[in-house]
C-alpha cells in the first residue's frame, strides 16, 4: 500500500508542474493525478513538435539524470545514438543513460514483475497498456506532452495509447506512438513475382516450383488469428471486468470454412509452407558462399524490414496479404494491427526527466530516423506525408494491410488459444477433408472466453 500511495502521488506532482508549463491549465485531476489531457493544453508557443513545446524548464529541480532505456535488438544502437543525441540537447539536465535489450512483447510482463527494477522509459505492444495502467506501472503523459502528441499523430495511434483513467473515468494519454506494429507479406521477386504476390495459392505454386519454403508462424496467436479473422470473427473489447474478451456476432459457418480453407493450403503444400518462428525469415532470404537462400516468400512485420532487404537487395518485394480462395470465392487475408509505444515508468527516480526522453524519442525526428534506419512506419502525420515513406514498399505494404485488419487493442486471453487453433490447422494427423473444425473453433471460443 505504501508503494501505491508513492506513485500517486510522484504521478500528482508531475501532472501539476507540468500544467504549470500550459498556456491553459488541465480542466480537471482525479484523486490519483489524473489530469485530462484534451485539447485545451497547449503550450505557450502554440507551435507544434518537440523543439517548440519541451525546454529546460521541464526538468525542474533534476539534475544529471541517470536513466535506464529499453529497446528491441534491432533498434539498440539507433536508440544510443537517439539518447546520446538527446543529452548533447540538454547537457546540464543529463547525465547517463543506459540502453537496455528488451522486446516490446515482454516489456509489459517484466514491468508489471517489478517496476522499480525497471526502465524509466520503454517501448511496448499496445495490447498491454490496460495490464500497466490498472497496475499503476505507467506514468500518464504529462499535459502539454499530450496535447501535443494529439495534435501531431495519426488518430488511431494516439487512439491505441489513451485509457479511461480507472480513478476519473477520463479518457487519458498513457504513452506516445512509436510506430506503427503489423504484418504483410515479403517476398524474393526471383521466386514470386509482384502479380502472383495478390494470390495465396500462386504465393505457394511459386515457392514449390522454386525449391523454397514459405515461412509464417502458425502457431503463434498473433498471426494465427488470421485464420479467423478472414472469415469475419472480430474482438470487440473487454467485458467490465477488463478480462474477458467479448467478440462480434460472427457467422459461424463462414469462419469455419475460412479454417477449412488454410488448413487445406498447408496440407496440400506440405514442405513448402513451414510454421517457424518469424526470425527465420530474414535469415532464410540470406544467401552466403556455402549455403544459397532457403525462403522464397513469408508473412513478417516491419521490424525485419531491414535486414530483409539487406538479404535480397534488388529482389526485395513487399505487399499486403494476399487473398485466399474460400469456397470459390478469393478473399482478402485480414491480420492484427497495432502500434508501439514509448511509456514512462511510473516508479521512476526521474520522472520529469524521463517524461522529456520518452517525448522526444517520439518526436517526428526519431519517427524519421527509425524509418530510415529499421523501415519502421512513423505514425506522425507529417513523416507520414514525406516521400522516404511514400516510395518505401514495405511501409506501403503495412499502411494497405491496416485497413484490412482488426486493432490489437483491449485484447484478453486470446494467444494461446489462438495458437493452439494454428498448429492444429497445420497438424500432419488433421485431415481437411474430415476434420470437424467447427468444434475445434468452439472450444477456441470458449477457452479464452472461460479460461
């Protein structure tokens, strides 16, 4: 209880300095510092992005700030260069910072383990935000942080990163867009070609006439879910209880005979559709003096965008999902998408100094600087419209698959059972001609409904 009431109220003076930095003041703050952060913060500049709203002021009485950062593998050593370039901005106020390996995946879970042992700011899934904020682990973005995120963001990013605050019931900004999080399909041009990439069948006809896999982790939830989704069933949030996933009136029929359907592809293409893990994809792209490249297409995400391209080069190809033929009828292939975000640890020694570090790391700069670099989409409005992202295949490939997709946000207990559901598609003893998919989809339901 006493660690409770500490973060409250580390939250409740952070919110109150940082209004003080407003224009206009937050229009109302709950018991536990909650402040709403709607459109009537502004900064005193009136001019957007993080150079005309962050200033030395922001960090108070902090001083030499030691901060501990988390970040994927892959994007480690842009975000030292980001976090050294960020103290060069402020030297008197910074003092060290340190870049730790953590995925956005397990971010939440070892937060929600033991937050004083970890990262004052981080990257995470947004799937998680509503564990971390009913655990009180995450910080609410200060005011004119907020305003400003809202202002310069797309909708549905900002969208992903607000909650009802659980004390005032108001909606509130929780983290700051990082990118935007989803799959699609990558491709080696000299296996499949850019038409043949619209059809999952020809996708497959032309990895087997090729000699090479193709590569998608059937039996992770986060990709299998597409197995359902194509065939209508959607999430719909979280019952009160912020537990228990709640779905859309479905037609059954339909989502069974999408199963049926992908169930069939995989048997018929035994040997060349392969369920492994997605890390296998870049590297089976990889072509080296004893060992030429085993992979001629696969479903993976913007995260390996780079070290994909650097395997194929000129070959590299991306789209969105293909269609895949369910009863005499091609249809498209709909996927989870979501985004990443950058939080700040509730429990920081630094909170104002982390507050500033998370905001800039989600500036419209480093937005640009991770596209260029690791192919991430910005989800900033204006790197949106840039021609670097416009003319990038992959970002375009992500930004087409997103309209054909169903939002990673209030997500229950779905990945098991979802998983579970693909490796039983994919099983050697399933037989699709037999196979009673409507109870496998059943008692899918009802596992993560029950538990």
């Amino acid at each position: 209880m006493k660690k409770i009431i500490a973060l409250l109220l580390a939250t409740m003076m952070l919110v109150a300095v940082f209004a003080s930095c407003s224009s206009t003041p937050a229009t109302e703050s709950g018991s536990n510092g909650s402040a709403d952060n709607g459109s009537a913060v502004t900064n005193n500049s009136g001019k957007t992005g993080f150079d005309n709203v962050a200033s030395e002021a922001d960090f108070g009485s902090e001083k030499n700030a030691k901060l501990k950062v988390w970040g994927p593998d892959a994007y480690t050593e842009l975000l030292k260069k980001q976090c050294d370039d960020f103290k060069k901005k402020f030297p008197n106020q910074v003092g060290k910072i340190e870049v730790v390996v953590q995925t956005e995946a397990e971010a939440g879970t070892q937060m929600l383990s033991d937050a004083e042992a970890g990262a004052d700011v981080f990257g995470f899934a947004n799937d998680q935000l509503n564990n971390l904020v009913n655990a009180g682990v995450i910080a609410q973005i200060a005011p004119k942080y907020a305003a400003d995120i809202q202002a310069t963001n797309l909708k549905e990013a900002v969208d992903a990163c607000t909650l009802a605050n659980p004390k005032t019931k108001k909606d509130t900004l929780y983290a700051m867009p990082e990118t935007g999080n989803g799959y699609f399909l990558v491709y080696d041009k000299s296996v499949v070609s850019d038409k043949d990439a619209g059809s999952f069948e020809k996708v497959l006809a032309d990895c087997k006439k090729a000699g090479k896999q193709f590569i998608m982790d059937a039996g992770n939830g986060y990709y299998s879910c597409m197995f359902l989704f194509t065939g209508g069933l959607r999430l719909t949030g979280l019952e009160a209880d912020q537990i228990t996933q709640k779905f859309n009136k479905y037609d059954e029929d339909q989502v069974v005979a999408s199963m049926k359907a992908f169930s069939t592809l995989m048997h018929k293409y035994t040997g060349t559709f392969k369920s492994l893990a997605v890390s296998n994809i870049p590297s089976g792209f990889t072509s080296t003096k004893t060992r030429k490249s085993t992979c001629g297409a696969g479903i993976d995400g913007n995260w390996d965008t780079a070290a994909i391209k650097l395997a194929l080069g000129k070959n590299f190809g991306a789209a969105k999902l293909p269609t895949i033929n369910i009863n005499g009828k091609d249809q498209q292939i709909w996927s989870m998408y979501g985004y990443k975000s950058i939080a700040v640890n509730a429990a920081s020694k630094y909170p104002r100094t982390s507050q500033v570090l998370a905001y800039y790391l989600a500036s419209e700069k480093c937005q640009d600087e991770r596209c260029s670099k690791l192919g991430w989409s910005p989800t900033n409005t204006a790197s949106v419209e840039k021609d670097a992202v416009k003319s990038d295949v992959a970002i375009t490939a992500l930004l087409d698959q997103s309209k054909f997709s169903v939002a990673q946000v209030n997500i229950g207990k779905i990945w098991d059972p979802f998983g579970n559901l693909g490796n039983k598609l994919i099983a050697n003893d399933t037989n699709p001609k037999t196979y009673d998919f409507k109870d496998l989809l059943d008692k899918t339901i009802s596992n993560i409904v029950d538990g």
